[in-house]
C-alpha cells in the first residue's frame, strides 16, 4: 500500500449496517434494532474479524436479515465498491497473489483463465497434492503409473489406492497428474 494512501469507508450494496474500506477491512455501524417484544436495543459497531477459507481467501458473515447469515469474501466485496460491478464472466483476481491482500489497489477483474495464469505465475495456484481435495501424492501416482506399465487392471490399482476407477483412467490417459513422475 503506498504510505499516502488513506482508508476510505463505503457502505456495503444489499447490506445496510455494514462498511467496507479501501485496504479491505469490515465493519458494521452503530444502528438501533427492535427486539421481538418490541423495544428497541442500541446495538454499538465495530470492525468484524474475518475467517479464512481452506484456499486462504478471507470470508465474513453479514447478515441482512435477523438470525440469518450470509458468507460473503472480502475481496469480493471490496471489488463490488470500489472498482464497479463484476463483469459477466469474470471474477476477483489479485495482483500480487497474497488473498489476504483485499486493499482494492491489489484487486482487478480478470477471466477464469487470466487469473488462473496469474495463479501460476504467482506459485499459488493449487494442484495435485497440494489441492486440498487431493487423494494421491506425488508418489502414489508414480507407483499407479509403473504398475499400469506393468499391466496390472485399473479395477485392482483403484481398490488399493481407494480412488475411482475414473481417476486411474485420467492418470494413464494424462487427463490428471500430467507432469507427475
């Protein structure tokens, strides 16, 4: 951020007890609120601390509605303020790769592809092993391979490795895994 950059406040569209600044922080407004038995309660405002998801991007709940929450990202919500409305087919991307970095000067809207090249570029892009949703290592699928080289059925490799038969078919095909060894 450069030093003379200050924190700018904007209300959040669709949400109006809520703030969200340039740099990318949250906060909700002092507001007065009528309880079910009718009185009204003073309720005071306050910065809301955000929780990360498992890729790393900064999440809060907002809530529009009494009892209900909504899970919203920050960068998204910094984007929708101070850079404009989303473009059709197009998403949040950061600039310098860090998702925790929501200051709108590090947000830009980009295509699926151009931010998943930035992705790449950055290091932070997440596959194989290192996606969160991943099976197999970089060494079972080493071991998959030299067996299918070796002839043994998909059925067979599938049932020791507790995978699909679908994923032994992507790695001998290269459909996943392309580069692993």
């Amino acid at each position: 951020m450069p030093l003379d950059q200050q924190e700018e406040w904007r209300p959040v569209t669709g949400f109006p007890n809520y703030e969200i600044s340039s740099l990318g922080n949250l906060r909700v407004c002092d507001r007065h609120v009528v309880t079910a038995n009718g009185q009204t309660r003073f309720y005071r405002g306050g910065r809301i601390a955000p929780t990360r998801n498992q890729h790393g991007h900064l999440k809060v709940a907002l809530v529009r509605t009494p009892g209900v929450k909504e899970w919203r990202y920050l960068h998204q919500l910094v984007a929708q303020e101070f850079i404009g409305t989303r473009p059709d087919g197009q998403e949040v991307a950061h600039r310098d790769g860090d998702e925790q970095n929501n200051d709108f000067l590090n947000l830009r809207y980009a295509t699926p592809k151009q931010n998943n090249a930035d992705k790449r570029a950055h290091g932070t892009h997440l596959s194989r092993s290192s996606h969160p949703g991943a099976k197999l290592s970089e060494a079972d699928v080493g071991a998959i391979r030299r067996r299918l080289a070796a002839g043994d059925l998909q059925r067979q490799i599938a049932d020791d490795f507790n995978v699909s038969r679908a994923t032994i078919s992507a790695i001998a095909v290269g459909r996943s895994w392309q580069a692993a060894a």
